[in-house]
C-alpha cells in the first residue's frame, strides 16, 4: 500500500480525496454557519419557509397589484395563478379586494403577511410599492422607508397566503420548499459529515505529504515540475494569488449570480493550488532546502562571496559604507516616529557591538593558539568555527605550522634515537672483540721474539687499540649526552674555581705547545648551578682543543666575566688550521678543524661539551674571526653564599682527580 501511494495514480486518489473532503467540510461549516444566522435550530420548518418566500410573495402580489391583468367580479380582482403561488388579499377593513383562482388542491399550511404600500406617483395608473412587511409565523419584519419621495400615500393590506399541493409547477417557491426542507433534514447530521470529512482530510493531507517528492523505486528526492524555483519565490506567488482571490471574492460575491458562482467555483481550485504548495514545501523539507536554496539566501550567498573575496580593508570599507546608510535611514525615521529611530539605534549598536566582542574573542584565540605553538605546544590546535575569511585562514596556518613541526620534530626525534641506538649497539658489539686484540696484543708483547721488528709491532699495535676504545667510550658518552641518558647533580658551584682548576692542570701541557695562557676573572664570586665532574668535562675538552690547534708561540685567554644575569666564559685562542667551515658544523660530530686530519683526536670534543652543557641548563657557542677561534660557556649566576674552594674541588671531581682527558 506504501508503493501504491508512492505512484502517480495512488498521489491522484490522495489529492482527489483531500481536495473534495476540504470542500465538503467548508460546506458544512459554512452550512452550519447559515443555520446558526437564520434561525434553523429556533424556528419551525414552515416558519423558516414562510420567512424565505415572505418577500417574493409581496413582490409577486406588486406586480399583480400594479400590471397584473385580472377580471373583476363583484369588486374583486381575479387573476390567473402562473405558478404553485395562491393567495388572498384584503384591505384594512377587512374586505377581499383580489384572489388567485386556484387550479388543484392546496397545502395545508397557510401564512398572512401585512403590507405598508405607498404610492409616491402623480400618474393617473398609481404604481405601489412595499415600505413595510411582517407576517405573523415570520421572524423578521422588511423595512423600506423612501424618505424623498413627495405626496405619499400610505395604504395597510392582508396577503392570506397558501401554494398548491406538493409544488407541482417549478418555480422558485418549488426550488426554496426544497432548500428549505432539504436544511431541517442535514441541520444536526452536517456536524457528523463535517467531523468525518474533517478527519477523512486530514488523514489524506497527511498521507499525501508523506509521499510527495517519493517514488516507489528508490528513497531518493523527486521534485516536482516546480521543484527548481526558489521557495520564497513561490511562496510569495502564492500570497498574490490568494490575495488577488480574496480582493475580487470581496467585490464580486454580492455582485450578481454569476460573480457568485465564479467565486464559488473558483475555489477549490485555490484550494487545488494550495494543496500543490504544501506539497512542495513536504519536499524541500525532507530534502532540507528550503532555506538553503532560497532567493534570498541564495543572493546573501553570492554577496557574502564578493564580500569574502574582497581584501579586508574592502571589507571594512563596504561595513562602514553599509553603517552610513543605516544611519541615513535611522534620521529620516526620526521625522515619523522618533521611538521607533532610537529602538533601531539601540539595536543596531548591539548588533556592532556583538560583531566587535565576537571579532576581539576570535583574535584572541589565535594570539592564544600562537603563544602555545611557540611555548613548544606542537598538540594544540586554533578552534576555527566561526571565524571570518582571515581569520580562519590564520588559525589554519598556525594548525598547518603545529603539524607540520610536529612531524618533523617526530621524525627528527625518532632519527636522532635511531643513530644513537646504532652507535651504543655497535659500539657494544665492537668493544668485545676490541679487548680480545688489546688483551692478545699485550700477550704478544710479553713473548720473547727475534724479531726485531716485533716490539715495535706491539707498540703500534697496543697504542691504536687503545686510540680506538677511547673513541669507542666517546661515541657512547656523546650519545648519552646527546639524548640526557647522564645522570646529572646540579649543585651550586664557584666558577672562578674552574678557571684555576683548568689552569693548573694545563699548566704542563700549555707549556710543551709553547702557548702562554693569560687567565682573567672578575673580583665578586660568580656562582651557578651545575654538575661538577660534567662542568670539568667541558672544560677539559675545550681546552684539550686549544693545546691541539693553536699556533705554538700565541696567547691563549681564559676570561670569566659577568653578562647581566649570566656568567660568561670566554676561551680565545689563534687557529694554526684554515677555519673554512661554520661554527655550526664545527659542533656536530665527527667534525674537526684540521680538515687534512693529521692531528690526534675525532671530533666528538665539542659536540660533548655542548650537549653536557645543555643538560646543566646552560649553552656553548662557537665563533670564528678568521683565524681567531673563540668559545663562548653561559650559565644563569644563582644568588647564595659561596663555598669554600675545598669543596667545589670536591664537587669537581669525585675521587679527587681530574678525569682523563677526551676528544
């Protein structure tokens, strides 16, 4: 039954049944309505029927009375009935003056009607009209006073009235005994057909608004062959024809018969029409489309595109433009109704000032998404609902840039951890076969031998493994540090002890390069927080670089010194080496100053001193001038009471010895 409803000839029953069940149910209250008006449920039928014929009656007598052709018998007017009409008239004093021959039985019922006729011509053939007439089974009395007339004459008669039996003959007394008759039978039973009507309507209205824009093949939309005009735009075609309707029911329903029934008939065809709306609208509203494919919303759309495509000064300037014209409106308001011009000032400047707090809320969260991104909060992301063109555009970079850096710190994370597992595994598998020759090398070396050649062999031999295992131990602490695996005490520390510690256990060293070391350190006591055995390490590597690289002959400076909240050390030395490379690639790994790399060392010395320097809290920084090679060592300076040397040289080294030098 579903599927039928869905097909063309099953939407035609719905639509047939609801149109003709509207219409009998307007009958009906418009049925019952005329039934209240005149009188049904008051009044006897014969009394409805005698107050309907009442003024045809007296019309019908006029023209008798006044142009009727008759034959007179002793002073009574006889006239030949032409329709089922008999009647009787006599003056005020009671005599016959005329009577209907009646040609078959009569009705038994019978009414009287008093009649007031005036005369108002001079002719010699006076023509009468009625002013006044009432009937005694009637309830209502016709009045029709011709105030302007002259000379009237005023006369008073009785109309016995009475019809032949069972109206034989048509005419309109025929026609009104059967409406009439026709009303005392349907005026109880028109509330229960209006009552079914009403629900036989509304269950085929519904039913059929169910269906519409359905087929029985698929669940998909089917618009109709209005289905691409805007729904504004027929709706307000809809209003001008039920407006144009009302406008010439009004002019044309007391006009005459004819415009009457136009009116009449023109009705369920606006009914039809209406019931075709509706079943657009049931479309579009499954469909969701009646606003969005409004004219209206389709122009707002087109001009909030120009608008969005417009850079934002054009924007203000076109939001400004459309202020002043609103504005303009608003004064020439003011002439009509004042309270009205301040009604609309006020919410207009809620309205701007809505726009101006929702505009502020949305470039705060983007300072706010901003601030977290360059905070290191590469998870956060700019809520961009609601923004407007730039804004939204904004808030998507700064997702855009917290992603993208996201991967890449992911990416550069997981590579960095996948180099430094390679190197502690490696490192491990290396140091196992590593002992075995140092160990088999010292064996060697232990054996009587010939040879003379053999002790040198095992010299060589003995010293390279060593060279090699320390680089080994290096490339592990340099992971370790690289990745924060070393544990580390920070501890208030003097960091003049340092400068002095560093210069006595270079002392020799500096001497057998011919290097003079030139020491300088402010007078107050600069204290920071950092590890000691780590700080030494530092220390040890970069001054392990100067003893290697520095021309023979030059200056070495070793300066502490103070930089507002920072304590500075400054190492300054001359390279003997061409620098011809970046004081960021002089940090990386593996990298040395001496490209030809005849030199002793590998070039883990300042990476390990910069990542060691990092897990302090601090930082070290390489420039180059030249041939001038400096190294530049911060630490925050922490405000507390310092200690005595003993014990910063017991933080420096735990068994009271400098650790071996690296790099």
């Amino acid at each position: 039954m579903k599927h039928f409803f869905r097909t063309t000839a099953g939407k035609i029953i719905l639509f047939v049944t609801s149109l003709l069940s509207v219409c009998v149910l307007l009958g009906c209250i418009i049925g019952a309505a005329l039934f209240w008006e005149y009188g049904f449920y008051e009044t006897s039928e014969a009394a409805q029927f005698s107050d309907r014929v009442m003024y045809d009656v007296v019309n019908d007598w006029l023209d008798m009375y006044n142009y009727g052709r008759y034959e007179e018998e002793n002073g009574v007017r006889l006239y030949k009935p032409e329709g089922n009409l008999v009647l009787e008239v006599r003056d005020a004093e009671g005599n016959t003056i005329a009577k209907t021959l009646p040609s078959g039985e009569l009705e038994d019922r019978s009414f009287t009607y008093t009649v007031e006729l005036r005369n108002a011509s001079n002719a010699d053939h006076p023509i009468w009209s009625p002013s006044m007439i009432t009937g005694d089974n009637t309830f209502r009395i016709y009045s029709i006073y011709y105030s302007d007339l002259p000379d009237e004459t005023v006369v008073e008669q009785t109309i016995n009235v009475n019809f032949l039996k069972g109206f034989p003959k048509t005419d309109r007394y025929m026609f009104t005994n059967k409406i009439v008759g026709l009303g005392f039978r349907l005026r109880y039973a028109i509330y229960g057909i209006g009552i079914f009507m009403g629900l036989l309507a509304l269950v085929a209205f519904i039913m059929l608004m169910c269906v519409s824009g359905k087929r029985p093949e698929d669940e998909k939309i089917h618009h109709g062959l209005l289905g691409g005009m805007p729904f504004d735009i027929m709706s307000v075609g809809m209003f001008l024809i039920v407006l144009f309707y009302c406008m010439m029911g009004d002019a044309w329903f007391w006009n005459g018969v004819e415009e009457t029934v136009l009116v009449i008939i023109l009705l369920p065809a606006m009914i039809a029409l209406f019931m075709g709306y509706c079943m657009s609208f049931a479309t579009r509203l499954k469909e969701h489309s009646i606003i969005r494919k409004s004219f209206i919303v389709i122009v707002l759309r087109w001009i909030w595109k120009v608008i969005k495509g417009m850079p934002a000064a054009w924007r203000w300037l076109v939001l400004i433009a459309a202020d002043c014209f609103v504005n303009f409106g608003l004064m020439a308001m003011v002439y009509h109704d004042d309270d009205i011009a301040i009604l609309f000032l006020f919410l207009k400047t809620l309205v701007l000032i809505g726009l101006a707090v929702f505009h502020a809320a949305k470039n705060k969260a983007l300072e706010r998404g901003a601030e977290a991104i360059s905070r290191g909060n590469l998870e956060y992301q700019v809520d961009t609902s609601g923004m407007v063109a730039e804004q939204r555009r904004t808030g998507e970079y700064l997702n855009t840039i917290a992603k993208g850096m996201s991967i890449a710190v992911e990416q550069r994370t997981k590579s960095e951890r996948m180099k430094t597992e390679l190197i502690t595994n490696v490192s491990h598998d290396i140091k196992t076969p590593l002992t075995s020759i140092i160990n088999y090398a010292g064996l060697i070396a232990k054996e009587e031998c010939n040879n003379e050649k053999h002790a040198e062999y095992c010299e060589v031999l003995t010293r390279q493994s060593e060279k090699l295992k320390r680089l080994i131990e290096n490339l592990v602490e340099a992971s370790k540090a690289a990745t924060g695996n070393l544990e580390v005490h920070l501890a208030p520390c003097d960091a003049g002890v340092f400068l002095t510690q560093a210069s006595g256990e270079y002392d020799d060293k500096l001497a057998e390069a011919n290097l003079t070391l030139v020491v300088k350190q402010p007078e107050e006591n600069l204290r920071i927080m950092a590890d000691g055995r780590h700080m030494w390490r530092v220390f040890d590597n970069l001054m392990n670089n100067i003893c290697k690289y520095s021309v023979p002959g030059t200056r070495v400076y070793l300066t502490l010194e103070r930089d507002r909240n920072m304590a500075q050390f400054l190492f300054k030395n001359t390279s003997k080496e061409i620098l011809d490379i970046s004081e960021e690639e002089l940090m990386e790994r593996f990298v040395r100053g001496d490209s030809s790399r005849n030199t002793e060392g590998n070039g883990l010395g300042l990476s390990i001193a910069k990542s060691l320097a990092q897990l302090q809290k601090g930082w070290l920084r390489i420039e180059t001038d030249g041939d001038l090679f400096k190294a530049i060592l911060r630490f925050p300076i922490v405000e507390e009471e310092p200690q005595t040397a003993a014990q910063m040289q017991e933080m420096t080294t735990a068994d009271g010895n400098a650790p071996e030098v690296i790099g």
